[in-house]
C-alpha cells in the first residue's frame, strides 16, 4: 500500500532559495487545506475552482491529478 501526499511546499515557494532543489521542500497537512489553505501555481493564480466546485475542498484524488495537471501544463 502506498499513500500519495498531494500537498508539498515546493522549493521555488521558500523565502530562502535553497543551495540544491528539494533541499527545504516539506510537506504540508491536508489539514491546511480543511482549515481554508488555498492552492496557487507559481503564477500565484489559484486553479482548484477550475477542477472541482469544491476547489480546495476536493478529495484528496481529485487535489492530487489537479496539481499534477498543473505542473504538466505549466512545464514546472
């Protein structure tokens, strides 16, 4: 059985940049996300209203392929 974890801090959302990727990345509770945590692209655009009408609040699979979609999409 594996769990996937859809939710990460990625390095390019650190204050400090770190000396090689994936140096400061950590991830985050879902719980952030039940207590009204947004999700932004690297382009600050929030995108989960434009996967599912429960945006943020979406089960943790639908959170996961959009996010997926997103880095596919945008090439990041």
């Amino acid at each position: 059985f594996v769990q996937f974890h859809p939710t990460a801090l990625a390095d390019e959302g650190l204050p400090i940049k770190p000396t090689k990727p994936r140096d400061n990345a950590f991830l985050i509770s879902e719980a952030v996300r039940g207590d009204g945590g947004i999700l932004y692209n690297l382009a600050m655009e929030r995108f989960m209203p434009s996967y599912d009408e429960r945006a943020e609040l979406a089960p943790r699979d639908v959170v996961a392929r959009s996010i997926d979609d997103q880095l596919k999409k945008r090439d990041e």
